[in-house]
C-alpha cells in the first residue's frame, strides 16, 4: 500500500496543528491585553462551579428545551471525539478502524453508540436551524445579531450537520465493502443507523464505494481540523473556553461591587484617617474605571471570547425587555470584537491601543451604559458565569470619574449627596424626623 | 400605658448602653414619605418585641450604593468612610434595615472598608422573630385568605440570595401566595436599580416598572408585597398607571406585619 497517504494526513495534521497553535497564541495574547487580576482563592469552590456548570451544564437547564438540544450536541462532541482519536491514529499509521480487533464486540457497540450520537446531534442542529431561521426565536434575532454573528451560527450548524452525514455514509459504504468479502474492510455486527444509508449505495461498484467511503473518511477528518481552526475566529470558542470561565466565576455575593483601593487611600486621607500599610498603594494610579479593554481584567475579556452569544442574558435584561438599547449580550461581543481588533492591529505592526479609538464609544455608547439597572439578570442567565455587569460598572466609572460624563440628574443626586449625605434634597437635621410622630404614639 | 421609643446609639452609648441591633434606617426610610411609614412600623415590631435596638438617628449617611452604581467612587467611599467611622466608633455588631441596598453595600462592600458587621434584612429579621415565636400574628387579620404576590427585589434576591424569608414572612399571615411569572432568581427588576431611581430612564418602549407591574397584575393578587423602597416606589406607581391603586395595593413586610399586630 502507498505510503502517500499517510505522509498526506501527517502533513495535513501539522498545518493544522501549526494555525491552531498560532490562533491560540493570538487569543492568549488578546485575552491578556486586560489587566492582571488574580483569582484562585477557593479553588474547591471553582473546581465545583466547572463540573456543574461546565462539565454539568447546570444553568443551561434553566431552558428545557434548548438544554436537552444542546446536551446531544455536547454528549456528541465530547463521546464522537474518541472515534476521532481512532481517526488520527488510522491516518497516521495507515491502518483501518485499528481499535476493533482490540475491541471485538464492544466495538460495534461503540459504533453503534457514535451512530445514535450522530444522527442526535444531526436532528439538533436541524431543530437550532429552525429555530433561528424559520421559528426565528426572539433572541437570535436581535439587532447585535444581524450579519456575520448570524451567518456564524448558521456556518457552525451547517458544518456539523454534514460531518455527521460524513460519518453515517463512511460506515454505510464500509459496512457494504465489508459484506462484500473485501478484506481490507471489516465486518462488524449490525451498524442501526448507517444500514439505512446502505440501500442508497447498493448498487455502486467496488470502485465507486471505496471512493465514497475514503472521501468521506478524509471529508470527516479534516473537516474536524478546519472546524477546530473555524472555532477559533467564531463565537463557538465557549466549547473550550466556557470550562476556564467557570473556573474563574466571581464567587463573591453578585451584588458586591469590586472596591477601589486607590480611591480607599485618597478618601482615607481626606477623612484624616490613617493609611494602614502604604505598601497596599498601587505603584502607579491608572485610569479610574473602564475606557478600553486594556481598563478591564482579563477575566472581563475572557468571558468575551467564551460568550456565545445565545442571549439569555438580553431576553432576562429589564432595559432591552422594555426596549432601551442596551443589551449584555452586545455588551460581551463588542469586548470581543475589540480585543480582535487592537490584536490583529498590533499583529501588523499597527498602532494597537492607540489607534485613537476605544471600547467605549466606538462600540458601546453611554446610552447603553446608563441604562442597566444592575439587577444581575443577565449574570444569573449566563449559562456559564459571563459577568456583562462588571463591564458596565466598569465603564460607569470611567465617564463618572474621567470624564465627569454622568447624565445631569445622576450629577444633582451626586450633589444631594456630597452637601447633605441623602439622594435627594433633604437637610440632614430632618433625618430623625420620621420618630417624631411614632415617639408619641402609645403602645398598644 | 407608654409610649414606642426610638433610642439613638448616641443616646444609649451616653447611658453606657450597648444596642444588640442598630437599625439602619436609610435615606427612603428617613426622607420618603411613604417609606417613612414602613420605618414606623419596623421600630413598632422592634419595640413591642422588646428588641434591643437603636437607631444612627441624624448621624446617619447615605449608604453610598446610588452613587457607586452611578460611577462615583469617590462619594461612595466618603460616605461609607464616615458611616463606618460612626458605627464602629459606637462598636456595632449587627444591623438590620429595611432597604436592600443598604443591606447590600454595608453586608458586601463595607468589609473592604473596614467595617465588618452582621448585617441581616428586615425581612430576615422578621422571620427569625416570627419562628422565634416573638411576633404573634393574629392570622385572622385584614389580610387573612388574601392573595398577595411577593416581587423579588434584586438586591436581596440574585445579589444575596435571600428568596425564602420574605416568603415565609408573608405565609405566616395565612394568606394565599401567588407567583409571578418571572420569580426567585428570574425576577423582574423594578426599574430603580443600579442609581435609576435618580434620573429618568433611556428612550425605549416602555418603563421598567410597567412590564412588572403588570406581571404582578396578572396574578390576579390584591396585594403586592415588597422589601425595598425603591420597589415600593416603582410598584405603587406602576398600579397608579394601571388604575388599579383601589384595588390592589403595595405594602412593605414590615407593615403587613404590624398590621396584623394591630399596631
């Protein structure tokens, strides 16, 4: 047998290998562009939220019927991918379905097993198809959608539904190869799903089905290899990244807001109180809040690249439900969107940060911003723990204590506050007041 | 026959007295004119419980929660700066309030600045009094057989996960309660949070306040219970906007409880 093959699937194998790695070194280093931010306290705690909510799909089940769609295509893609291992071996060894004599019946089982997680995750994606396109689901079809985030789903779909099509006619072709005594094909027990595709080819010489089925062999394997490249310039990353970005939940009670020891010093110092140990003091005091994604933590900008843009989080938010602009979920993919844009801009030799430009206002407006009520819906939506309103606040900051940017009013409670120590306009002298009238009641 | 009586820590630390538990009343509580009515009846439970308790009185601040959700850290930090200075001059321990974000920035974000107390929501507080068998309710009170719907504030529901104890709090008056749709971890917000309580909302469709409260309608309920002022705001005016404020009205925990009390 030719060895050309083999040196064939090698050498697709390492190109592949070659771009994955660089994608991923490009992510890392997007990714990193946020602050430094270290969170490992609890890891207990973190390695339980990424089994549950991960590993587990917890959350995912806050829907019933979008969870148990994407459970087959997850179940499907985590179990198919042991056939792929097989696959790669077969490639480079120049062997065929190398496992089964080592496994004998368990083998077809196996098989048999892929078969029904194949055509699971076939129907799946058929049923997400329809539901973006035909049932049009009023999340998938919101303004942040429109274009290539569409089309991406779309793609995504599309290329798993023929891979798994690929399968199915690789054991249908190979299974009537094998009961038609060619040894170089191995007769397995009854193949359920793939049998039905079998009548479909019958009538085919010898020629024509080694054809098919080598095609769609190779058709598979790579398509898996271009598929894991696609992933990463798409909003399919969460199938990697959704298990780091659990790790990394916030623990923390939702409603707390991260302090600012930097302003801490600066108001201990106006309220006469002793600065503790001076060695807490940043070195160097940078921006107050979030102007661009080198403002925000790198966890911010991971839960960007792991967002997949399902928009749970903009169907559970009170602004966009009442038709306010703001949406979390346009939140999460403008952070993505320039994270790659400043990457590829440093990637060329550009200006990088400094191409005059900024996440807030190139991408997100204050309108948006103002809007959010903080209510953490769009947090407790998350399926896998993105955090849009730690942006947000961030951001807020930023146009509060950089720009002096707040809309008037919030300017005049800010005001309230500062000469009378209440939200609203009120002496302070009156605050007891209110016991004026029950201190003279009696007690029944 | 006495009087109820509102001690201040000020008062109590004169007479070498130490509170077990200081009220925090709040700026709704102190100023609004609605709310200052939930304030009167928490204090009325408080005192005809016996409850140790005290108040700041006029040395209370804002919390700072309105201004750190607008973005102003600095004020934020003024304020808790000197409300921490003030409660652990008194030495305080525990706190209870009535409103949720109080509770929630002097339980989560007070500690970073240096004040660590127990902080517990009236609601809190008032099933532990209830289960405690220190609150008798009548059961045969005005609100007996009724069905009241609970709506979920977001600072004590997502942002502290306290979903039980207003429920319980409402089930010990004998009345019927009826779910909204969107409850518990999925509750609608009011609209006020997050500082929108201090400006207008951005153009949209319609106000926050609205979606929810027709919700809350929908649940056929003759009354809405809530544990936040600001929600009591949003609720009560949603149900003006609805013509519907003869029928169904907005009341805090604090007083169905004092109402049932008959005080």
């Amino acid at each position: 047998m030719s060895i050309l093959p083999q040196l064939a699937f090698v050498l697709i194998l390492g190109v592949a290998g070659f771009f994955l790695s660089k994608r991923i070194q490009f992510l890392r280093r997007n990714i990193l562009l946020g602050k430094a931010e270290t969170r490992n306290d609890q890891p207990k705690n973190r390695w339980k939220a990424m089994l549950l909510i991960a590993l587990g799909q917890q959350k995912m089940f806050k829907r019933l019927v979008p969870a148990f769609l994407h459970l087959l295509i997850y179940v499907g893609f985590l179990v198919i991918n042991l056939e792929v291992l097989e696959f790669v071996l077969d490639g480079i060894l120049g062997t065929h379905r190398l496992f089964a004599p080592f496994l004998g019946g368990v083998y077809t089982v196996a098989i048999n097993v892929f078969e029904f997680l194949a055509v699971a995750v076939l129907v799946s994606c058929v049923a997400f198809l329809v539901r973006r396109n035909v049932m049009r689901v009023e999340r998938f079809t919101k303004l942040e959608l429109k274009g290539w985030p569409a089309m991406d789903a779309n793609v995504i779909l599309v290329i798993e539904i023929i891979l798994m099509f690929a399968i199915l006619t690789m054991n249908a072709t190979d299974q009537i190869l094998a009961s038609r005594g060619d040894t170089r094909y191995l007769a397995l027990d009854p193949l359920f799903f793939s049998s039905f595709f079998q009548p479909l080819f019958e009538g085919f010489s010898r020629g024509a089905l080694v054809a098919i089925e080598r095609f769609t062999w190779w058709f598979h394997i790579v398509g898996i290899l271009v598929f894991s490249v696609y992933v990463t310039y798409s909003k399919h990353l969460h199938i990697f990244l959704a298990f780091p970005n659990t790790w990394y939940s916030n623990l923390k009670p939702k409603g707390e807001m991260e302090n600012m020891p930097v302003v801490t010093n600066e108001v201990n110092i106006m309220l006469g109180i002793p600065i503790e140990s001076p060695s807490n003091a940043p070195v160097e005091i940078g921006r107050f809040g979030a102007k661009d994604i080198n403002d925000l933590n790198w966890i911010n900008v991971l839960n960007a690249y792991s967002c997949t843009e399902c928009g749970r989080c903009t169907s559970e938010c009170p602004a966009n439900l009442t038709g306010k602009k703001l949406s979390p979920r346009k939140i999460m993919m403008d952070v993505r969107d320039r994270a790659e844009e400043v990457g590829k801009s440093i990637d060329v030799g550009g200006l990088g940060l400094a191409d005059g430009k900024s996440l807030l206002g190139d991408y997100i407006t204050k309108e948006e911003i103002n809007a959010c009520t903080s209510c953490n819906a769009c947090v407790e939506a998350c399926p896998i723990n993105i955090d849009p309103l730690s942006i947000i606040l961030q951001m807020r900051r930023y146009v509060a204590m950089e720009e002096s940017g707040t809309p008037a009013q919030w300017n005049a409670m800010f005001q309230n506050m500062e000469t009378s120590f209440s939200p609203w306009k009120f002496s302070p002298s009156d605050r007891f007041n209110w016991a004026d009238q029950v201190k003279e009641e009696e007690m029944k | 026959m006495s009087t109820y009586t509102v001690p201040t820590m000020a008062e109590m630390a004169a007479n070498a007295q130490l509170p077990e538990v200081l009220f925090w009343v709040g700026c709704a509580g102190s100023f609004d004119e609605r709310y200052k009515a939930v304030t009167q009846a928490f204090v009325k439970i408080l005192n005809k419980v016996g409850v140790s308790f005290a108040v700041l009185g006029p040395e209370e601040a804002c919390s700072g929660d309105p201004a750190r959700r607008a973005g102003n850290e600095f004020l934020f930090q003024m304020q808790a700066g000197a409300n921490i200075q003030v409660m652990n001059g008194y030495k305080v321990k525990k706190v209870v309030t009535a409103c949720p974000h109080c509770f929630n920035t002097i339980k989560n974000e007070y500690p970073a600045l240096g004040g660590n107390y127990e902080v517990v929501h009236h609601s809190e507080f008032l099933q532990q009094l209830i289960n405690e068998g220190k609150v008798r309710l009548q059961g045969g009170g005005e609100f007996k057989g009724k069905k009241i719907t609970f709506h979920d504030s977001c600072y004590l529901g997502r942002a502290n996960e306290v979903y039980e104890a207003p429920r319980e709090v409402i089930k010990a008056l004998d009345v019927e309660l009826v779910e909204m749709k969107r409850c518990r971890t999925k509750g609608l917000c009011c609209g006020a949070g997050g500082a929108q309580m201090f400006k207008e909302p951005e153009a949209g469709q319609k106000d926050i306040n609205i979606e929810r409260t027709e919700e809350a309608l929908a649940t056929g309920a003759q009354a809405i219970a809530v544990g936040c002022p600001f929600c009591l705001t949003m609720m009560t005016d949603g149900v003006k906007n609805k013509n519907k404020e003869a029928e169904v009205k907005v009341y805090d925990l604090a007083e169905m409880i004092a109402k049932d009390m008959g005080i």
